[in-house]
C-alpha cells in the first residue's frame, strides 16, 4: 500500500489539518506516530535527546 498523505507524528491524525497543540508540544516530546505511515514508534527517551523507531521506516533521532 503506498499513499502519499503524511501524519501528525504527535496524535497520528492527518498532517493537513491544523494541529496548534501539538505543536506547540514537538518543542518538548518527541514525535509518538510515524509521519509516514502512521504507525506507533518505539520512542525512547535519554538525557543526550531521544530516538524513536518505526518498524517500516526505520529510526529517527533528536
């Protein structure tokens, strides 16, 4: 399955609608949802910042 549409990666909602609190929210936690496939990340969190794993897409750090 292939779609083009992203995701909020806070709430996994659809990215192309207005999300005020979560943004407001990526300034401090990091992201929960896949913004590619919207799927639920294993999301760790460390001192030194936080990584977050999609089992499709891989991992993505900050």
């Amino acid at each position: 399955m292939t779609t083009t549409e992203l995701w909020c990666d806070r709430c996994g909602e659809p990215a192309s609608v207005a999300h005020p609190g979560c943004a407001a929210a990526r300034q401090l936690e990091p992201p929960r949802f896949c913004p590619q496939c919207r799927r639920r990340m294993k999301v760790q969190v460390l001192p030194v910042g936080w990584s977050a794993v999609c089992v499709e897409h891989g991992e993505m750090r900050g």
